[in-house]
C-alpha cells in the first residue's frame, strides 16, 4: 500500500512537471550582513556589532506549478559577517564567505509581485576577518561548516527578463563551535555555549535567461 501511495504521488508530480513551465536564470545583488546573540548576556559582555555592506551572485531555476505559485532553487556565493570595534576604534570586519543553496515556494499576490518562503542551506567555505589592511583566517573560532535558515520576500517583475527582489534571510544555527564561553573583563566566565547567528538583507536583480 505504500509503494503505491508513493508511486502515485510521484506519478502527479513528474506529470504535473512535464506540463508546467520552467525557467533558468542568474541574479546578483548587495547583502546588509549582520548578527544576532542568543544566549549571551550583553549587560557582561561588550560586543559592539554593526552592518557589513557585502554581495551576493549565482544561478537559479524555477518551476511553475499553478498560475500562482512556483518552486525557485538557487545556487548562490553569499559574502556574510559583520563589522566591529572591539576594543579598538578601528573596524575589524569579520567575513563569512558561504555557498548558499535557497529552496523557496513563491506565490503570485499580483500580476507582477510574488511573495516568496522557504529554507536556505548554507555551507561555510572560510571565514576570515580584516583589520588595519590585514587579513586573517578565523576559521577555528567561526567552525560550523554549516547553516540552516529561513527566508522570505519580496519580488517585483520588471518585464519577462527582468526581476526585482528583497529577502531577509534568518539564521537559525549558530556559527560559533559548541564549546566556545564568553568571559568578562575580569576572566569570569559570563555565558556557556553562546549563540551567533547571521542575519541578512538581500537586495537582488534577476535575469531571466531562457524558459522552456
């Protein structure tokens, strides 16, 4: 009974595949890269943090099943991180460079704008931070190979080519390792197993390249 429940729904969708239209693509555009802090108390410990102003590029291909909605899979490099002063008055950026592969269902709210949800799969290429024209790989405290979150957006159709979009992209793993500790200025430890996790703002250009 279950080999042919599963025959059955992969039947629907291969066919629903073969009739429905599909398209392929490149985007690039700028990221607005920041962290969040979980687990850590910042009365303690003084992380000042600000936005970092990155980038993104890649392909994509999208599938439409209805009028209205479509399955978008993206394969993209995603420059992420953050900046911060530390104890110096200098910046130090901390940069996180990611392959980053978006799953997203986008819905059709009118004739030209879809909203778009869905999962993103990142994996950590280096990590590295710049300083004073120096730069330094950080790759043995930033270790978490990977990254597991959310998206959701914007996307605005130009024309049939060209494609507007925003997406805010929400870090659900942290990209520190399991036992890292904050201390405080005096050695006293202030947080057990902090968490640091990527927040990011995309905004996208897209550029349809064939439909089939």
């Amino acid at each position: 009974m279950k080999k042919i429940l599963i025959i059955s729904i992969l039947s629907i969708f291969l066919y629903q595949a073969a009739f429905s239209q599909m398209a392929f693509g490149v985007k690039a555009g700028a990221n607005l890269t920041n962290i969040g802090l979980t687990n850590i108390d910042e009365d303690e410990f003084s992380f000042e943090r600000d936005i970092r102003l990155s980038y993104h590029l890649g392909v994509f291909s999208s599938l439409d099943f209805t009028k209205k909605t479509a399955v978008v899979a993206e394969i993209l490099y995603s420059s992420k991180g953050f900046s911060t002063t530390g104890n110096s008055a200098d910046k130090t950026k901390i940069n996180f460079h990611y392959i980053a592969l978006p799953v997203l269902l986008n819905y059709k709210i009118k004739d030209r704008l879809n909203f778009e949800v869905g999962p993103e799969l990142d994996y950590l290429v280096s990590a590295r931070s710049k300083h004073d024209g120096q730069s330094a790989d950080i790759g043995f405290i930033y270790r978490k190979k990977f990254d597991l979150g959310l998206d959701a957006g914007l996307k605005y159709s130009v024309d049939e080519k060209v494609n507007l979009g925003i997406r805010y992209n929400y870090g659900l793993l942290s990209v520190w390792g399991n036992d890292i500790i904050v201390t405080n200025e005096q050695g006293y430890i202030v947080d057990s197993n902090p968490k640091i996790q990527n927040r990011v703002i995309q905004a996208s250009i897209v550029y349809i390249l064939n439909k089939m």
